[in-house]
C-alpha cells in the first residue's frame, strides 16, 4: 500500500499546471491503483489457500460454471443441476443420441477426486447388477471428467416414502431383504457403497428397490472406512430403522426425520413407535448396534451385509396385507313416474287428458328372419333324406335273390407303438443361459434327474417382474440322451407355478445347439406338475425344457425344478 502511494505522488508532481495532463496524470493514477489493488488480492487468496493446505484441510474448489443446454459428448444435454458441491455438481440430462433422461455428475479433471470416481464408476458398471443403477458412461475431456448414469422417472426416494410415514411391515421387510442382498452381491465383487442414505434408495412402481450411486457417490465426498462391509451393514440398519418408526436412529435430525433424543442412547424400534413388527426391530438392532442393545436380545450382531440378508431370510416371511374393497354404494330408486319422465308437468287447476298410447307390435328382426327360414330349410331336407332312405328300402326288401353282404366295421384305431410309455434315461443336462451370463447354477444340474425329488436345481434370482426382469426372455435345461430317441412325453416338476416349453432340436444335430432359437417349439404349459407332450412323438437327441416365467420366491422371481422324466 505505501509504494501504491509514493507512485501517486510522484504522478502528481510531474503533472504541471495543465490541467489536460492533470486529468490524463489522475488517470494514470487510478490505473496503477486498481492494478496493485488486484495484486493484492491474488496475494491474499494465495496465502489463504496455503494456510488451508497447511492446516490439513481440503482446498475448497470451484464448480465448473456450466449451464442449463450445454451438450457433452454432442450427446448429453444438461437439463436441470439438482446438487452443487465441494467442487463437483449433479445435472439431470438428456441423452439425444437414444432419446432418454440420464443423471450426470460433473467435475473438473484436476480435481483432486477426479480419478477416484473414475475408478469408482468403471468398477460399479463392471457389477451390472439390476439391482444398482447403471453407470452407462465415465469419461474424461475438455477439462472435465463426467460420469453418466441411469435416470428412472418412475422411482420414488425413500426419503420421500418416509416423508409419508413409516412403512407397512411387508414394505420394510422388501426393503431391508433386497437390499441387504444387493449389498451382499456388492461386496463379493469388491465393492462398498459407503454412503447409503435414504435418497440413495428408490423404490419402483412395481414395489422393487434400487441403489443408486455405488461407490460413486463415496468417491464424489472423499469417504472411505477401514471397515467398509460394517459401514455398510449399519446403514442398513439405520434405513429400517427410519422405516419403521420414522425417525433417524441417531441424536441429530437428518434426511427430513427427527433424531432421537439426546442422552437416552439407541432405543429399540419397538420402544419408539407402537406396533412395530418384534421380528424387524430385532433385525434393525442387530445391523445397527454391536454390543449391549443387542447382549440383552440374546441376538449376534450382524457385521456384514451377507449375515444381515441370512438373518432377513431366517425370520418368518411377512406377507404383504390383504387388500380392500370398496363397498358399493346402495342401489338408489327413481322417484320419476313412468310415462311422465321429461314431459311438462300439469298446471294446478287445470285438467289436462293424455291419451293412451298403446305399445308398438313388436317388430321382427332379421335375424329372426334368418333362423326361420334356416329351420324350415333344415326341415325341408330331412324329409327328402328320410322318404329317399324309406324308398331304398323298399327296394332292397324286392331283391330277395340277392344275397345281402354284411360289412364289417373296421377299427380305425392306430396300432401303438410298443415303445410307447418306456422310459427314457438322461445321459446328461447342461444349464442354458443363452441370453445372459452362460450359466444358471450348473453345480446343481444333475439332481434334475437323479430319482430324488428332495434335490432340486435352481434359476437365479431375478427382481421386479417375473420374466427374468425383463432382462432376457427365458433360461432352460437341455438334457442329452446320448442317441436320438423318440420322445412322447416329458414330465416337469417345479417347485412353484412356472411356464416352460418344450422343444427339441433337429433330428440330425450331432451336437448340442447353442441358442434358443435352434430348436423347435413343441408345446408349453405351466404350474409345479407340468406334462409337456406334443401332438405325436418326435425324434431328437437334445431336449430343451425352456423357462419363460418365473414363480415369486421372497419378493423376488426364482424357479426349482426337482426332477425330470422322459417317456418315448
């Protein structure tokens, strides 16, 4: 400041007495002011930024300044910015290339987290789990690293769910079984959400929860944990727990739910809200606490999201509430007159005659019409066939010298083939999963045959529709016979009401087809005990019994066949 003052004076003194460079010269003056005014700044915004580094604390960084319409990629148009944060934001986009709503986070590439997501978000799409929501793109350009994701209109946040009130047992139940489960899966692969919060759960219209954010949203914040599997499994607590008494299970507000009072420690679900399901505020405390909430329980702690979806699967499964009808409402009588409904009305005092109208003769309709001349036709006929069959006779009765031949009826019936009802025997089975990963739990494949029907093999599970998911149209088994033999009849047993077909592949097929389209389609039926017999035998080495709709199995979709017989 004091040289920013010795150049003013000395601009002032070599002025003169002109009053043109006067001004010229205060000009000057002003410039140099304004310059070293903003030097200063940069000098103090710079020291900040030091002390902040040496102070261990994160720089505070800017988020990049983008708009509403600005296009990434020539493809994704940002729509709406719904989070701006700690040097990253959240946009609701476009994606115009497939003409469908995206989420997009946003943040520049010399962030110090800017690698960490990418990573983070490579890993979560490798997962391709339905149960998360998709990471379809994480990309760095132009200064800018983005990750794109899935956006699903139809879905509703947990936290807006418990805006509404604590959920229905059934609901919670789904809610803590699937995702304790997805969790689960997470984890096998080697991955941690970290930041499982109400808003990061969705809830389809068909009643299926999703994450949202796997890993990504961990690495977006800088969060980690020395124990990511018991983080994880304790945020699952606290979700039921806010499902089922509406409130955070903790002393701080959050999410829009109140904490619970300072002071009094973790209270038991049940001792929080009235007619909280006993089996559930068992399962909440046991994710939520590790020692003495859960010693007085006589309950092991749940550690891990695996043991909390074990523990989900062991208690009784609670069933969704029995729907209510509406009454109708009672049948309400006209009070109108017939034959005075929209006529004037008589006037007092006046005498008014209506005629008596009598009712019109009711008038033949075509098709009456028709049905009677079609009768007297059919009428007609029989007495010609009748009075030539009586003729006929006569006539056969006049040929007495004739010898009359007897003919006899012939049986029509097919002779059976003598192989018919033989068993057929199985060489092998392979599981067929065209469509997705190749496999459907091959290392139960042989009780499909093996006599006893307390064994079984088993589909994966698939979630919120029973068509797979509406993830691909159908898994089967393809059973080897070793040779081509004739198949007549193939005996299914499911361990639920499923739909399958029945098909084979060609004759002359030396090996085992590889895709569901290869064989022919014979027949389909559906239920636990299903017969899939075609019209006439057939003959192929290969059988498919090919599943197209799964059974419900825990609010999710899976099926079991225990056993499979053939019979030529």
């Amino acid at each position: 400041m004091a040289e920013r003052s010795t150049a003013a004076v000395d601009v002032a003194d070599n002025s003169g007495d002109d009053p043109l460079t006067a001004k010229a010269d205060k000009a000057a003056t002003d410039g140099v002011a304004e310059a070293q005014d903003q030097a200063e700044k940069s000098a103090e915004v710079t020291e900040d930024k030091a002390g902040t580094r040496q102070n261990g604390e994160q720089p505070s960084i800017e988020t990049p300044e983008l708009h509403s319409g600005h296009k990434l990629a020539r493809r994704y148009r940002l729509e709406e910015c719904v989070t701006r944060l700690d040097g990253f934001s959240s946009w609701r986009a476009v994606d115009e290339k497939l003409r469908r709503a995206v989420g997009v986070h946003l943040l520049p590439a010399d962030h110090p987290r800017a690698r960490s997501v990418l990573a983070a978000a490579r890993s979560s799409a490798l997962l391709g789990d339905p149960r998360f929501v998709q990471v379809l793109d994480a990309v760095e350009e132009n200064d800018l690293v983005y990750v794109v994701h899935e956006w699903l209109p139809d879905s509703t946040e947990l936290t807006t769910l418990l805006a509404a009130g604590p959920l229905e047992p059934h609901d919670a139940y789904q809610l803590v079984s699937q995702v304790s489960q997805a969790m689960a899966a997470a984890h096998r692969e080697g991955l941690a959400h970290l930041r499982l919060t109400p808003s990061a759960v969705l809830r389809s219209s068909t009643g299926q929860y999703r994450i949202r954010g796997l890993a990504v949203n961990a690495a977006l914040r800088g969060i980690s944990a020395e124990r990511p599997q018991r983080t994880d499994t304790e945020a699952i607590g606290a979700l039921l727990y806010a499902a089922l008494t509406q409130r955070w299970p903790y002393d701080s507000d959050a999410y829009g739910l109140s904490g619970l009072p300072k002071g009094v420690g973790l209270l038991a679900p049940d001792q929080v809200r009235a007619g909280v399901h006993r089996g559930l505020s068992e399962i909440a405390m046991r994710a939520l606490a590790n020692d003495g909430a859960t010693a007085s329980r006589q309950e092991p702690p749940c550690t891990t999201p695996d043991e909390l979806a074990k523990a989900v699967a062991a208690m009784p499964r609670i069933r969704p509430p029995e729907p209510e009808f509406a009454t109708p409402p009672e049948y309400q009588r006209t009070t109108y007159q017939q034959g005075t409904y929209g006529r004037p009305q008589q006037r007092p005092g006046v005498a008014v005659t209506q005629p008596v109208m009598a009712p019109p003769a009711p008038l033949e309709s075509r098709t009456g019409r028709a049905l009677k001349w079609a009768v007297s036709a059919l009428l007609i006929a029989a007495l010609g066939l009748g009075s030539w069959q009586i003729a006929d006779r006569l006539l056969d009765q006049n040929k007495t010298d004739e010898p009359r031949e007897t003919t006899q009826p012939q049986d029509t019936t097919d002779e059976k083939d003598p192989a018919t009802g033989k068993p057929v025997a199985i060489v092998s089975a392979h599981d067929f999963d065209p469509l997705g990963n190749g496999a459907e739990t091959p290392s139960e494949i042989d009780n499909l045959y093996d006599g006893d029907p307390s064994t079984s093999w088993q589909t994966a599970e698939y979630y919120g529709y029973p068509e797979f998911g509406r993830l691909k149209s159908g898994v089967g088994v393809v059973l080897d016979l070793g040779s081509v033999q004739q198949v007549g009849k193939v005996d299914v047993t499911f361990l639920g009401d499923t739909t399958a077909e029945l098909r084979t592949a060609p004759e002359n097929a030396s090996t085992r087809p590889t895709g569901p389209d290869d064989y022919t389609k014979i027949t389909s039926g559906s239920g636990e005990n299903v017969t899939l017999a075609p019209g006439k035998p057939v003959k192929t080495r290969y059988v498919l019994v090919w599943l197209t709709k799964l059974p419900s199995s825990d609010g999710n979709f899976r099926s079991k066949i225990s056993e499979i017989k053939i019979t030529s």
